[in-house]
C-alpha cells in the first residue's frame, strides 16, 4: 500500500510528445533503449560537435520533450546529449518507480558506451528527481563530470517540508541522494534557486555539505524557484555550466 502513496506523490508522467523536436531547430533523433529487466524506453539524441556525451535525467513530471530546448543548449555547447525518458514518461514503456528509474538510467549509461561514449567521455545533468536518480547511478561508478540542478537532500527531509512528517518512518532509502553524494568521486556543479519554492535551498546545502570535500561547486541562483531556474537565471545558470563543461572536457582531463 505506501508503495503504491510514494509512487503516486513521487511520479508525474505525461504520456506522448508534447514539444515537436522539429521546433528546436536542430537535428533530433528518437532512440529506443531496452532495460535490463526488459522495459523499452524512449529516448532523444541530439548530436553535438565534440566527442563528448551528456545524459540527460529530468525531474518528476511531464516528460523529456519538454526538456528539448534545455537538451538543446547542452547540444549547442558541443555535447552529445540523450535525453531520457523514464519508464511510464512520454513514449516509454512500463511504471515508473524508484527502483525502476534506476535501472533506466543505468541502461541509458550502457547505450552511450555501446555508442562511442563511454563513461569517462559522459556527463551526467540531474534536475530535481533527476539528480537523485545521477547520484545513484555514480554511487560506486565514475563519469566525466555531473551537473545537479535544485536536486534535494533525500525524500525522508522532502517529506518533512511538505508536511508528511507521518511518512517518515517508511521512507527510509528512499530517494537518499546525500548518501549517494557520500560516496561520489565524479567532479560535480551544483546549481540552485534561493527563491525555490519545492525543494529549498537548504536541502541543496544539505547535500552539497555531504560531498567529499572539494570534489564539486556550489552556485546559488539569486531569485530563482524550482521550475524556472533555468529560464530565470538566464545566463547567470548557464555560464557556470559551460565553464565546468570546458573544465571536465579539456584534453588532459
């Protein structure tokens, strides 16, 4: 029963393909990439110039097509970037839960190796969920570079801000990106919002603090909420984000 209550509070998806690729002006292809327990997933590739790959895990709700025009700025920067939907998002097959979600960026990370792309040569960005599903994927496993955007403690500390306090005895594990940061070794950005509204800044500090010392940035987005950083920083999000990407992609890197 609480399985079902945290998939239904944790989970959004919007079937379909509500942003036609073809409005992004510039090359987009679908992929298909299978699960180790046997889901089809859906995918956008869109190619960059540099011999580079980032993965792309968005946050909780809608689906990866309306992650297209932010795929595309990583695009513009010279990155390869696969832009992924998970289990029960857009085109994908199956029900998204946490273990599920897991597993999708998992396979997602074995399809850019298979492609030219290994995990040295891979980014990984996390917004929101999506960084607690990065941070998973790093715990014991190293890539290029990552990049959290508003990502949250763990959902134990989201439960007691939105006030489900009572779910907290069931949530132990779950969604615990602080213990996961415990244990990461890949260089990392992180970006969030001081005006974010839903997960708030001091649950990004929370996480920041958890990280190996100097191993990563923390940049603070002044009057930014959740779901418009990146439209409301501007390039105040993105300059950090290109300077890191120059960093981690140098040749002596």
């Amino acid at each position: 029963m609480f399985e079902w209550f945290f998939n239904r509070m944790t989970f959004y998806p919007q079937p379909g393909i509500q942003l036609d690729p073809a409005r992004i002006g510039r090359p987009v292809e679908e992929k298909r990439i299978t699960t180790a327990d046997g889901v089809e997933l859906h995918a956008f590739f869109l190619p960059g110039q540099g011999d580079h790959a980032l993965l792309f895990l968005h946050g909780n709700a809608g689906n990866a097509s309306h992650r297209l025009p932010a795929a595309a700025r990583f695009a513009e920067i010279g990155l390869n970037v696969l832009l992924l939907d998970y289990r029960g998002y857009g085109m994908s097959e199956g029900r998204p839960s946490e273990a599920g979600i897991y597993r999708d960026a998992r396979a997602a990370m074995d399809w850019l190796a298979e492609a030219g792309y290994p995990p040295e040569r891979t980014l990984v960005f996390g917004r929101s969920l999506g960084g607690a599903v990065a941070l998973d994927l790093l715990d014991g496993n190293r890539a290029g570079g990552l990049i959290l955007c508003a990502t949250f403690s763990s959902a134990l500390d989201m439960a007691r801000t939105v006030g489900f306090g009572w779910a907290v005895p069931f949530l132990r594990e779950r969604l615990d990106s602080e213990r996961h940061m415990q244990a990461l070794t890949t260089p990392f950005l992180q970006l969030h919002g001081d005006a974010d509204e839903i997960v708030p800044l001091e649950l990004g500090s929370k996480l920041h603090a958890a990280a190996p010392a100097d191993l990563g940035r923390f940049v603070t987005i002044a009057g930014a909420g959740h779901n418009d950083i990146i439209e409301y920083g501007g390039e105040a999000f993105w300059k950090p984000i290109e300077a890191f990407v120059r960093e981690v992609t140098a040749p002596d890197q």
